[in-house]
C-alpha cells in the first residue's frame, strides 16, 4: 500500500482505496495496518527532492526577474534595467548613429528625457547590460547550486 493524496493505492492492483469506514477495501487495509504493515509515504525521497529542486528553481527565476528589471543607475539617472531595456536603448543609438546624428534622447524611470551623445549613450547601454549580465550569472550559479544538491537541505539553503 501507498499514500496517494485523499486516499490509498493498493501496490498489487495499482486500486485507489478511499478513506470509507466500511468499504471492504479500506477495511482490508485497516487490518493490513494492524498487523504491522507499513505503507509507502506518497513521494519517495527522490521524489520530494525533485519537488523541492524545483520549486527551489522557480523561487530563483522570480527573484532573477524581478531583480533583473530593477533600475539601473547612471551617474545620477535611474534607467530600466534588464536585457529587453538594453536591447531597446541600443537601437534607438544605431538608429541615430545610422541617420548621422551625434546626440540621442534616452528618457529615465520617471519619463524625463535626457540628451546624451553616442559615447554617453554607449555606456548607460554597456551599465545596463553589465547589470543584466551579473544577475544572470548569479542565477546561473544558483541553478548549478540547486541541481547539485543532493538533499533538501541543501535545495533549501540556495537563496537569492
């Protein structure tokens, strides 16, 4: 026999066997209990480190998500971060730079545009990016972290 959420598997049959006093089955497994039987818990030990692995890799993925979108700042300018606020700013500069121009608006958290050159522009795009990139090492690390636990314990001491 084995726990299976609201009831019992018989292992011979693979039968699921409701907790009803009174139905010959429950009542079987009742007498099974005891007589000394044992059942199997519902997840094995494999199992439960499989569900704590990855619930443990969600958590890092939310944490890495949020953080990663966190503003970055540039002198004393608040930009969005992350990879999708990097790739959007390094357009609009190739963009201007296609077009010949040496200045291009970039506007802050707060939608307050500021002018930079194209060197100036470079560089909040290369902060931006190196933010991103350190985040995403650090989830990368985590994850190595996670699939080389080999017990819970170790899953539930990876934090971000």
């Amino acid at each position: 026999y084995k726990f299976q959420n609201n009831s019992i598997q018989r292992l011979a049959d693979g039968a699921s066997i409701p907790f009803a006093n009174g139905n010959s089955d429950y009542e079987e497994y009742k007498q099974w209990l005891s007589e000394g039987g044992i059942p199997e818990p519902e997840l094995t030990d494999v199992e439960l480190l499989a569900k704590a692995k990855e619930a443990k890799r969600n958590e890092i993925r939310q944490a890495f998500n949020t953080e990663s979108e966190a503003p970055v700042v540039f002198g004393t300018v608040s930009y969005h971060g992350g990879f999708d606020s990097a790739s959007k700013l390094d357009g609009a500069k190739r963009m201007v730079e296609e077009a010949g121009g040496t200045e291009v608006t970039f506007f802050d958290t707060t939608n307050i545009p500021h002018v930079l050159t194209l060197l100036e522009a470079t560089t909040v795009i290369l902060t931006i990016g190196a933010d991103y990139q350190t985040k995403f090492a650090k989830k990368q690390a985590k994850m190595v972290a996670i699939e080389n636990a080999i017990n819970i314990n170790e899953v539930e001491v990876v934090v971000w």
